[in-house]
C-alpha cells in the first residue's frame, strides 16, 4: 500500500496504540488524537488522507468533528469507529460525508479492506474533481473570446441561460461560429455541470439507426440488436444532450423528438414502458430554421418548443473586434501544443487578416493559425504562412483598390462600355482569381442580391450562380436551388 498518513481519533489509549500497531505494518504514518478539539487541529495541520474518527469523544461527539472536518474542507476519507453503532448515527454520519462504520471490537481484517476501498473512493473522486475542473477550464467562459459588443452582449444572455431551468435551447449561426462552445459553456456553468454532456451529429447518422441512438432499443428489437442498448438520452440522464444539425431529423424522428420534449419520457426501440428522461435538450442549426418551417421541412410545433430559449451566433464578419483577441488565443493555444514562442504577427499579416470576410468564421480563423504556426520559424506570423484563400483575397483587394471610379477613353469593351483600369501586383495573378474577386465585388455592391450582382457583371443569373458554385461562394441551401450548368 502507497504512504500515506492516518490520523486516529479515540479517547482510549489502547484502541489508539493496536490501531497504530497495524496501520504501521501497513506502511502508513500515523497521528493520534485523544479527544476532538486535538483531531481537528492535526486534521487540518496534518492533512491525513485518511481519518478514524471514534463517535463518543470525551469533548465534542464524533458526529460534531466530522461535521466540522467537512466545513473546513479537512475530511477526505472518514472511517467512524463505536462500541455501540446507534442506526439514527449510521445514518447521520454518513450523510455527512463518512465513508463507513467499524465496530468495536474491531476486526482488523475488515478494517484493511475498509481502509483501501475508502482510500480508493478517495482517489477516484479526487480524480473526476481535477479532470472536472480541466473540463470547466478548457471549455467554461474564458475560453469564449467575447471583446466585441456582439459577443460580449451574448455572453451575458448565455450566463443567464445556464443558470436558469430552461430544458430546451436553440443555438443558430453559420458552420465555424462555436454552436458547440456555447453549448458546452451552458452545460458547464449550469446545476448539470456533474452530470453527462453528450454530443450527436444529426446529420451524421443515418435515419435508420437514428432511432435507436437517441432512444436506445431492446435486445431483439431488429435484427443486429443482439444486447440492449441504453441510448443517448438515458446515457445524458440529469445532463444535457446536444443535438447539432437538428435539421437534418426526419420528420418521423421530429415527432418523436417533440412528444419526450413534452412528456418528459422515452421509450426504446422495441420497449413496451416508458422512463423519465431528466435531459437538458440544446439544439444547434446552421440553417434558417424558420424558413424551413415555412418550406415545410421542419415541424412549427418542434421549432417553437426548442426555440423557447433561442440564442444567435453572429458570424465573423460583423464581429470584426473579436479577430485579433481570437488570434492572441489561438497562437498561446498552439505555442503550448506545438512547443513555439511566438510572439504575435506582423503588420501585413494583421492586415490580411482584418481585411478577410471569413466565410468559415472562427472555425477557419482558427485552422489558418494553426498551419501559420506549423510553418512560421520566426518569432512573428508572417503573411506568407496563411492560407491561399486569405492570402490571395488579400491580392484581390491590391488588384482592384486602383481601378478608377471614372472610366477610361484609352479602352472600350465590345459591349462599347468603357475598360476599367486595373492593377496587377507584383508577383503576378490569375485570370480565375480576377474572374473570382469580380464575382465576390459584384455581390459585395449588390448586397447579396444575384439578380442585381449579374447585371453588373453583365452575365445570366443561372451563369453567375454557376460561378459561385465553382468558386465556393454558395451556401448550401441555396446550392439545393436548380440552376442551369452554362460554359464558364
């Protein structure tokens, strides 16, 4: 058995002197007490990893000490020992926090095996404690960059959010915003904060299993079910389960997911009864969920029974404050990961990165960090180790911040409009990179609009749509939109 120390508290000098015999030959050092008052001074001065604590002391009772070693913070595992266990103490003590009971006589061979199970549940705890805590560290408030009047703004609604009892909660933004660190954040600020977080792609699982993951089935159910399985709301009982891409639930899977919400019950996959479900429902969509109500592809009664809590995610873009501080985390993040020193970045590369609309929000920001610090050997992050697509936005804008707001005489188009004039920099260009930053110029003039961006651009709206497609500038349900395939 590992060192550790014991402190006995007894009044009586043989039952101290046998109980020190044995702890010795078990290799723990021992401390001793004859009376209560002593016991919570070596407890706290001490620290014994393990205490016996008799229940009849001649100045305070045992039952007073432990409520005041549990005060303190001084009680880790506590043995009680009597000659005469009352139930009503039993029952008091261990509420209080004592691991178990001994009687006197006392049976040393108990008492070993007593001794090693407490000290086990000790360590265990102690265990679970710390990794809850680097749990709480590594995904609680500090770890959301929250500087600009957006975020900061957010942050205070989902602190109050977490502390409530709301059971449901929808979290919407774009793909990259941190739905998932915001769900995580209000579990691990909330009463639930001890219990299972557990976390399902909606979109990943195929809808015929989908049942059975969120609900569990009986052995025997269909075929491959050899063994019942506990599904995912059962394994988040007294927790919180994140359902991302909610969208994606079938419509069978949304009626079912709408009658636990409201009945506070599930039943398994071939199961006749049903069990409580005591789940903490946060679901998350990078999708307009609304507009899929009105499309019909997503159940009204569903969405207002999540939204009754509703939290939006503002992207990137119009939260510009928030990408430097982002940067400063995301490079003391990887100095540590990677074992670097660098210190910040250069002006040119604080530039780059300002000027970029992220379309992948903080989740792109974050991985364009990453490859800047797998590659930077020098104490800054400079422009030429982030991503071509930032980078090249960036020879975008050089390009074209000379064109001249009045045409050219010089040159005319065939359409006998007149040729701008452009700047081609330095270490050269691509036609499909001019072709791609008119397109990104066109729809950043005509605020989103197609129609309006392939009028300036003097192309068909199916044409445009094509080439925002090739050039990734479509979201995806627009993708689901029909357009023509015309010659680029």
């Amino acid at each position: 058995m590992a060192e550790e120390t014991v402190l006995i508290v007894d009044d009586e000098k043989l039952v101290r002197w046998s109980l020190r015999q044995k702890y010795e030959e078990w290799g723990f050092t021992v401390l001793e007490a004859e009376n209560g008052t002593a016991g919570l001074r070596l407890a706290h001065s001490g620290n014994p990893g393990l205490i016996l604590l008799d229940v009849r002391l001649p100045d305070l009772s045992g039952l007073e000490v432990l409520e005041r070693l549990k005060d303190s913070g001084d009680a880790r595992a506590v043995i009680m020992i009597t000659a005469d266990p009352q139930l009503d103490d039993v029952k008091t003590a261990i509420k209080l926090g004592a691991f178990d009971f001994i009687g006197k006589p006392i049976d040393f061979d108990e008492l070993h095996v007593t001794t090693q199970n407490a000290l086990e549940a000790t360590r265990l705890r102690s265990e679970v404690e710390s990794l809850r805590s680097e749990m709480q560290r590594r995904v609680g408030y500090r770890d959301v960059v929250a500087v600009s009047k957006k975020m900061s703004e957010l942050m205070g609604f989902v602190h109050k959010v977490a502390a409530s009892e709301a059971s449901t909660i929808l979290i919407q933004g774009e793909s990259g915003t941190g739905k998932d660190l915001i769900a995580k954040a209000i579990h691990y600020q909330s009463s639930r904060q001890d219990k299972a977080f557990v976390a399902i792609n909606c979109s990943a699982i195929p809808e015929t299993l989908m049942e059975a993951e969120l609900f569990g089935h009986e052995k025997g159910a269909f075929t491959d079910a050899k063994a019942m399985k506990k599904g995912l709301f059962e394994i988040a009982d007294r927790g919180t389960l994140f359902l991302d891409e909610i969208g994606e639930l079938s419509p069978f899977l949304q009626a079912k997911l709408l009658r636990v919400l409201e009945d506070q019950v599930i039943r398994r996959v071939g199961g006749v009864k049903d069990m409580q479900a005591d789940v903490r429902v946060i679901a998350a969509s990078n999708r307009d969920l609304e507009r899929a109500v009105q499309e019909g592809r997503f159940r009204q009664d569903l969405f207002y029974r999540l939204a009754i809590i509703s939290i939006y995610i503002p992207p990137l873009r119009e939260r510009k404050e928030d990408i430097l501080p982002l940067v400063e985390f995301f490079i003391e993040h990887y100095n540590t990961k990677f074992r670097k020193s660098i210190r910040g970045i250069a002006d040119d590369t604080r530039r780059l990165l300002l000027n970029h609309d992220w379309p992948g929000n903080v989740r792109e920001l974050k991985n364009a960090i990453e490859r800047a610090m797998i590659l930077e050997d020098e104490p800054v992050l400079r422009p030429a180790y982030l991503p071509f697509s930032v980078a090249q936005q960036h020879a975008h804008l050089t390009a074209f911040e000379h064109m001249s707001p009045r045409a050219s005489s010089s040159g005319a188009l065939p359409n006998g409009r007149s040729l701008p004039r452009l700047f081609i920099p330095e270490g050269g260009t691509s036609l499909e990179e001019v072709e791609r930053a008119l397109v990104e110029m066109a729809l950043r003039q005509a605020n989103g609009n197609q129609t309006h961006a392939a009028k300036l651009l003097d192309i068909s709206r199916d044409a445009l749509r094509y080439k925002m497609k090739k050039f990734g500038l479509m979201h995806a349900e627009e993708e689901e939109q029909p357009a023509s395939q015309p010659e680029p």
